[in-house]
C-alpha cells in the first residue's frame, strides 16, 4: 500500500504543476510561483494530500542535481576561468557582506553568537536553482548581471564546503575532522580532474560505438548520480558534484547530445522541487507570527541585495548591473535548508527559529520570480533617474572620442562584434567597441582595438561616445532587454543613426523594429540558412544556385545582403606596445603641424600608426602629413608615453 501510496502522491503533484503551470503562464508570471503556491496547498501545513514528504524531498533534490549538470555542460573550465573575477571579488564580497549584516542583526535581536553565525551563514546563500532557471528562461545567462549572478552562486556553492566544516566548530567538536575533510575535498577534486581529462574521452567514445542511445543515456545518469553522490560523501554539496560533472562533459564533444537528452529529466524533477520547497512552508506559523515572519523576510531580502549591490559595485559593473544582480540574488536558497538541517542536528539552533527562518527562506524563494520580472524596468528606471557614469571612466573616454565623427559604434566585444570590426577595419572605416566586461577591455586594448568601458543602454555614456555624430549602431550584445533598451535611447539620441541588431530569435524581430532597429539579424534564422546551404551542397547543388536561393531568402526577411566572408587582419605593430587613441584637441598649439614637425615619437615615446579625420582611417600616414582640427591620432607606446604625447598635443600638463 505504501508505494500505491507514493504514487498517488506524485500523480497528485504532477497534476498540481501542470494546473499551476498553466495557470500561472496565462498569468504571465513565472509557473515557479505556481509550483510554490501548489507545495504550500498539498503539504502538511496545506491541506496535507502528500502523505510521504520525504520521499518527495529525495526526488525533488534530482531535480536540482540536473539543473546544475545542465548549467556545467553550458560552460567549459575556460569560460569559468574568465568568471574568476566575478567569483572570488564578488563572491566573497557579498558573502562577507552578508555574514557580517545577519551576525550583527542577529545579536541585535538578542540572539547567541553560536546561533547568529550559523543563521547567518545560511541567509547570505542565495537560490542557485531558482535564479539559473530565470536566466535560463529568458536567455539571460551570458549577460552581465547574467555572468555576476552566476560567479556569485557558483562562489556560495564552493563556501558551503567551508561553511559545512565550520558547523563542528562551532558546536565546540574536535578540529581534526575539519582537516580530514578539507583533505577528502582535495583529493576528490584532484581526482575528478584526472577523470574527466584522462579517462572521460575515451569512455564515451566506446560507448558511441556501440550505436547505443540507452547505454549513452544511462552512462549519462550514472556519471551525475556517481560524481554527486562521491561529492556528498566527503561533505559537499550534490549540486556542487553535479555540476562538477556537467563542467568535466563540457568540452567533450558529446555535450549536445548529453544536453538534449538530460533537459527533459531536468525540467520535470525540478518542477517537483519546487513544489517540494512550498510544503516547508509553515501556515499556521506564519499566521500566527505573521509579524516577525514578514520583518525577518523584509530584513534578509534588503541585506541580501544591497550586499549583491555592493559586490557587483566591487567587480566594476554600473548601477543598472548592480541592481539587476541585487534584484536576482535577494533571496536565500536550497543549500540554506541543508545547513540549517546540519545546524539543527548540532543543537545550534532552537526549534522555534528553525521553523520561523525556514518559512522566511521560502518566502524569499517565492518573491524572487516576481521581483525579477520587474527587475529590468526598475533597474533602468533607477538608473536613469541616479545613475551617472564613473568620473574617471567619463573623462576617459571624453578624451578619446571628441573628434569622432561619422563612425561606427560596435556594442559587445564577443566572436561576433569583432568579426564586424574586422570587416570596417578592412574598409577603413573608423569605428570602436563598447563593452561592459572588464576582462574584454582589456584584452581588446591589448589587440589593438578602439575599445571603452561603459553600459550601453545609458544615454549619458552613448552621447559621450558621439553616438549624434556617428553613422551606425551595431548590436552584438546577449541581453535581450538591454538590446531593446539600447535601441530606443540610441533612436532618440539619433534619429539619423542606421542601427543593426543582432538577436538569438526571430519572434523578436517585430518587436525590435517598432522600437527603432534598421535591421535585426536573427541568429536562428541565419543558423537554419547555413544548414539549409550544407544540405544542398551534400546533394551536389550548384555553389551559384545556393547562393541564388540563400539571397532571395534573406531579401524577404532584411531587405539587404549580408555577408559574412569578409577577410580579417590584425594591427602587427602592437608587439612594440599598446594602442590608445588621443583626440587633437581644438586649442592645440600643433595644429596645422606635420608629424615631422611634432616629432612626437622622439619627445614623448610614442608612436602615430594612424589617424582618423573624418569618415576615415588612415593607417601609417607620412611624416609629412598635418595635425588638422578633428582629428584623432592611433598613439602606440606605454601609459607613460601616451599620456606625455596628450599632454604635448594640449600644450600643458593634464
């Protein structure tokens, strides 16, 4: 009777989801709050229609171990490098932050410390399932609140480790078992690293041999299940190990068809966990001391984002990012309840406020779907009415770009805003990036290109960057409200200005143009082309024929050509230095001057590889060439030379 039992019980909430699926989504709200509202109806504090709760935590947890294999298999050891900035500086940040706000709340309250700390470690854990799906959903993953939200959580993810092997401690037991478990940790991570590089590969490639789709399956399952469940035995997470397992597929290329055949699984276990995290939710509790639930739930939610606020602040990133991260991260997440759990077992925390945190935790979870699908259209209201570009950072690229004209300006400087920049360098046509990662700055100053740091949707920095004065706009950004945003304030800042977008969907296309794009490039579309082209050169079509049949079809949805041959070519001379670009101001006492005459590499170090005037570029001008009012000069040399070749230029010390 009691596995008849059992599945009357997930018959019951399977049912509960897909009402609350569908009800929520005619809503427009996010079916995650209807999987919390169905917990909270169905669970024992509810009307009680689960019987068997724990058995229902055990599946719903499968849930999240999938998610988090899924968010590995989408990033590779590489990618997650380039977050380590995000990931120590704002991790640590906002832990830190969190702990020291909730430790202080805590004894405020007349809280012990052995009892504020281990709250506290609990409460500055955010909810790595909940705001992953969000971003998943909307695509928002590779953005820049995207990319801060993720090496925040994956930073909390790794300190459970650390906040687990602390909990002894502070129950006053022995310290050498928190040393034999940081040692189980290394060697664990050590040797997954062995695995996946060594032994992973050649796996995999047997089993495909067999021309197997269960046995590729069911390698798949054994290897999230093994590596979460190894993780979990030397006191880690299972979502940690999961995603640890994700991250060794990455890079393999079996990691599609691992995707595709996980996504299903991920999608129906994590509907369960949702629901799950509504029946913790105690009713009676909560309206009996609805007060001190609702003072505690508003406390951990503004300690939460200004924390997440702040430590986005730490990694360089405007107002908007910041409190787009903090609107995302205000809540306290699943690992919150394992830690209390272990907390609870040690006597660190009485029963009362076990059961007054925990329904706090999930009404933070509950809220968070709602807030984030406002959390674009407050940030940029709030930014626009208080946000101001970084003092510095503003008169940088004042420096820079007073002269330009007729340009273009590229926003993101990912695989497909270089590939633009490529093509305009070939036709000298003078243009620069935009972009909002830090590390991307760097590396493209460091290959030589005309790059600044800023948001693109902020009208103060698009008019420092002479969007007035420039001939277009090209879209390479992942953020699709920011896109949508960009275009309207750049619209309005010229309504001259040829704006070209790109996008991932051709559903959005409509949308773009009433906003004011000129043209919007759907990356499936052009995707669904090349295989379209592939196809017909397997069946020995002929090349002209393709193209004929490629043409018409882009003619219908652009109305133009697009290409996407174009040859690229790198600046050689950046091996001697680095390349800045000075604006010759209107007051230089030079002006009308030759190279020659200015004798700039001799006076200051620097050298002039180019210059732009006008609509132009020109590369590697003669000595004999003059400094005329509007020019800009390519200066390659050190920080030092640049800023002396400025200060000659402006005719006084800067």
């Amino acid at each position: 009777m009691s596995d008849h039992q059992f599945l009357l019980d997930l018959l019951t909430l399977l049912a509960l989801a897909l009402g609350s699926a569908l009800l929520f989504t005619r809503l427009r709200l996010s079916p995650i709050i209807g999987y919390l509202v169905s917990g909270m109806i169905a669970g024992p504090y509810g009307l009680h229609l689960i019987k068997n709760v724990h058995e229902v935590e055990g599946i719903a947890e499968i849930g999240v171990i999938l998610l988090l294999f899924t968010i590995g298999l989408e990033f590779s050891i590489s990618s997650l490098l380039r977050l380590k900035r995000l990931l120590v500086g704002g991790g640590l940040a906002q832990m830190l932050i969190s702990v020291a706000a909730f430790i202080g709340a805590g004894t405020l309250y007349g809280l012990e410390l052995a009892t504020a700390i281990p709250l506290a470690l609990a409460l500055a854990l955010s909810s790595t399932a909940i705001v992953l799906k969000l971003l998943s959903e909307r695509g928002e993953i590779d953005t820049a609140h995207g990319r801060m939200s993720l090496g925040i959580l994956l930073a909390q993810d790794l300190a459970v480790v650390f906040f687990l092997v602390a909990l002894p401690l502070l129950a006053g037991q022995d310290l050498t078992f928190s040393i034999w478990a940081i040692g189980k940790v290394a060697l664990l991570l050590g040797g997954l690293l062995f695995f996946s590089r060594y032994l992973l590969q050649p796996i995999l490639h047997n089993i495909i041999k067999v021309r197997s789709q269960e046995l590729f399956r069911i390698t798949i399952l054994a290897l999230i299940l093994v590596t979460a469940w190894l993780t979990s035995a030397v006191g880690l997470s299972l979502e940690l190990g999961a995603f640890l397992a994700g991250l060794a597929l990455s890079e393999s290329p079996y990691a599609h068809q691992a995707l595709s055949d996980i996504l299903p699984f991920r999608d129906t276990f994590l509907a369960i966990f949702f629901v799950s995290i509504g029946m913790l939710v105690n009713l009676g509790l909560v309206a009996d001391q609805w007060q001190l639930v609702l003072a505690t739930t508003l406390v951990v939610c503004v300690v939460k984002f200004s924390a997440a606020v702040l430590a986005t602040f730490v990694c360089r990133y405007p107002l908007r990012i910041a409190l787009l991260t903090g609107m995302l991260l205000f809540q306290a997440g699943e690992f919150s309840f394992v830690f209390l759990k272990g907390a609870t077992e040690l006597n660190l925390l009485p029963d009362n406020a076990y059961q007054i945190i925990l329904a706090v935790i999930a009404l933070t979870m509950i809220a968070t779907p709602l807030i984030a699908g406002q959390a674009e259209r407050w940030a940029a209201g709030v930014a626009t009415l208080v946000g101001k570009p970084i003092t510095d950072i503003h008169a940088e690229i004042k420096e820079k770009t007073a002269n330009l004209s007729g340009h273009v300006v590229i926003a993101g400087y990912g695989l497909s805003g270089r590939n633009v920049g490529r093509l305009l360098r070939d036709f000298d046509i003078p243009h620069l990036y935009i972009e909002l990662n830090a590390e991307s700055v760097r590396q493209g100053k460091q290959s030589g290109e005309f790059i600044v740091y800023g948001d693109v949707t902020s009208g103060d920095i698009l008019h420092e960057i002479g969007i007035d004065r420039a001939q277009a706009l090209v879209l390479a950004i992942n953020d699709p409200s920011a896109l949508a945003r960009t275009i309207s304030v750049a619209r309005q800042g010229n309504p001259d200005l040829y704006i070209l977008a790109r996008t991932r969907y051709v559903a959005e296309l409509d949308y773009l143009c009433e906003l004011g794009a000129d043209e919007v490039i759907p990356d499936e579309f052009e995707a669904s082309l090349q295989l379209g082209a592939n196809l017909m050169r397997r069946f020995k079509h002929s090349e002209g024929r393709i193209l004929h049949a490629l043409s018409r079809l882009r003619h219908e949805h652009y109305n133009t050509m697009i290409r996407s041959d174009a040859p690229t070519h790198g600046l050689s001379v950046l091996a001697g230095g680095q390349l800045e670009y000075q604006a010759v101001p209107g007051d230089s006492p030079h002006l009308g001057s030759s190279l020659s005459e200015i004798d700039l590499r001799n006076r200051t170090g620097a050298t002039v590889v180019g210059i732009i005037r006008q609509d132009r570029t020109i590369y590697s001008p003669p000595a004999s060439f003059r400094i005329e009012q509007g020019d800009t000069l390519m200066l390659l040399g050190t920080t030092e030379d640049v800023k002396s070749a400025g200060e000659l230029l402006h005719g006084h010390p800067l």
